[in-house]
C-alpha cells in the first residue's frame, strides 16, 4: 500500500486521463492505452472484449458490434476533395487577406510550409502559411516572401516554385497581420487562460512555425498536438502529424506535394475531438492550482495508506490541462 501511496503522490492519476472502458485503468496516453488494449502484451480480457466492440481510432468500447458500426460511420473521417481546390486557389494568389466575416472566430488552426536557405538549404524559412476556423473556412492563405534568400525550394514536397515567391506578401507583413488577428485587439501581455478577446491557436509543431513567422503567442492559448500528453508517444516524445491524422481521424495526409490546409484541417479535427471529451466536471481540475497543492500532503501516511484506490483519485489532479476544459471556458 505503501508503493500505492507513493505513486498516486508522483503521477498525478486524474478524471482527464485517457482510460480502459473494460477495467477502468487510467494512462498516461492514448499511445500508452492503446498498449494496454492490443499491444505487444496487453490485458488478455480487455483485449478480447476490445476486438469485439471496440473503435481502434478513438479506443472507445461500444455495448455491441451494431453500435460500433453506427459509431465508425462518425468517427472515421475522410481526407474530403477541396485539398486540390485549396491548392490552386493559392496558387492563384487568392486569399492573402483576412476574411472580414471570420473575425468573431475562437479557435483558429495555423500550418506553415518551409523552403530551405542558407548554403546548404537547411535552415528552415516560411513560404507559405494557412489559418483557418473551426468549420474548416480559410481565414488567411498565402504565399510568404522570406528576407533571406532561398537556396531550396524543396519542390517535391512544398510544391513551391521560384516564381511563387516573386511577388509574394512579405514576411513582415504576414507576421503582422497574423499576431494583429490572434491577439484580436488584447494586448500580448494582458492574454489569459479563459475570458479575454484573444484566440485559441491550434497546430502541430507550433514553436516551430511561430518562430518562423516571427510572431510571439502566449502558452496559455495554444494547443500544440506535438506536445499534447495524451497525443504523445509512451516514451513522451511527440507523434508526427501524420501518424496523429491516421491513427486518430482514420485517413492518410501528407502524401506527396503538402498542403498547409491539410494540416490544419487534421489538427483542428484532433483539438475538437480532444475538447469532446466528457470528464468529471471539477471546481480545481489542476494539479497546480493553488487550492490542490498539498491535497496529499495534507494526509498523514497511514491515513493515505488505509484509503481506497478511488478516494485517492478523488484527491488526484492532472498535472496538465486538458482540452475539454476549453468547452466550458
């Protein structure tokens, strides 16, 4: 029991974790649960009962094969046919302005293409951006002059001639514009969790893109899918989009030439369905809120060690914010 206590103290155990709908056993992750479900070794019960009714992409266990049946029809979604469209559109040089009737978005997904500079190409400078809103509408699509030169323009997998860039926006402009709409007229510094102007910014790799955008963004509006501990891997290391988009949603992205719309598109389809999660509501859901922090340490030893798994669970929090706390804010 002794071992028990110790481990509830060290691995914040919560209602947002993702867990066995068999035997109720919380996991770190999907990836870890996953495991647990048809993995190398997994429980040979929750195993058996998973293969009979149960949804290999959201791992929920459904009450017969019918209703599991009914359930895939919603939750396998498809690539869909206005990628291509969304690609010619760009070429086009259409959309490289904010769209005025998106202004009252919340959310918003970025994605960034990368040609390469530098002598040897491989420094990473953006040429092409796309944000888009929940409903999947392009907010802002457009090629990015870089201000160093492009030595790379990595055809095979960006698409992007030189010709694309010639006239393109620059990227002070794009950065402008960009931070001018996430922020929605709140100043950066005064940016919060919950209740301000400023809107929540999804995407896969976001320091990455921000960085290369030039823009800075508070932590707390962003939701990053590459650092999303229930997306992540069991060794906690990030999962590529790709593999989030086929595991996860059902359907292959980021085959061929790449779509900064496509990537969007998965990641906003991976923080909605994050954010659906139904968990237990709590008054102090954080493990680091200051009305939690000493929920263990304000037990004494052997009262901790005289108490029920489930009670201590009860006085468990996570130790990271999950997405579903988003649907109330």
């Amino acid at each position: 029991m002794e071992h028990l206590v110790e481990h509830m103290r060290t691995s914040y155990h919560s209602v947002h974790e993702p867990m066995c709908g068999i035997c109720k056993k919380h996991c770190r992750s999907f990836e870890s649960l996953r495991e647990h479900l048809i993995g190398p070794l997994p429980k040979v019960e929750c195993e058996r009962i998973f293969k009979e009714r149960g949804c290999d992409l959201c791992l929920t266990i459904l009450s017969s094969r019918n209703a599991l049946n009914a359930h895939r029809e919603t939750c396998q979604l498809s690539r869909g046919n206005n990628i291509g469209l969304t690609y010619r559109m760009a070429n086009l040089g259409i959309q490289d302005d904010f769209k005025i009737d998106d202004n009252r978005a919340r959310v918003v997904a970025l994605a960034c293409k990368m040609v390469g500079g530098g002598s040897d190409g491989s420094l990473d400078l953006c040429a092409r951006v796309c944000l888009i809103d929940e409903y999947e509408k392009i907010i802002f699509h457009t090629y990015v002059k870089p201000h160093l030169p492009v030595t790379n323009y990595r055809y095979e997998t960006t698409g992007i001639r030189p010709e694309f860039l010639r006239d393109a926006v620059p990227l002070r402009q794009v950065q402008r514009k960009i931070q001018d709409y996430l922020c929605n007229g709140e100043p950066i510094w005064h940016i919060r969790s919950k209740g301000g102007k400023a809107r929540i910014l999804v995407g896969h790799g976001l320091d990455h893109d921000l960085k290369s955008l030039e823009v800075e963004y508070p932590p707390v509006v962003i939701r990053d899918t590459a650092k999303y501990p229930p997306l992540m891997k069991t060794s906690k290391l990030s999962n590529s989009l790709k593999y989030l988009t086929k595991a996860y949603l059902g359907y292959d992205i980021q085959t061929g030439i790449q779509d900064p719309y496509e990537d969007c598109v998965a990641t906003m389809r991976l923080y909605t369905r994050m954010r659906s999660q139904r968990h237990k509501v709590e008054d102090y859901p954080l493990a680091s809120d200051p009305q939690n922090r000493n929920n263990f340490a304000a037990w004494r030893q052997s009262e901790l060690e005289r108490m029920a798994p489930e009670k201590m669970l009860e006085i468990s929090r996570s130790d990271y914010y999950c997405w579903c706390l988003d649907s109330s804010s």
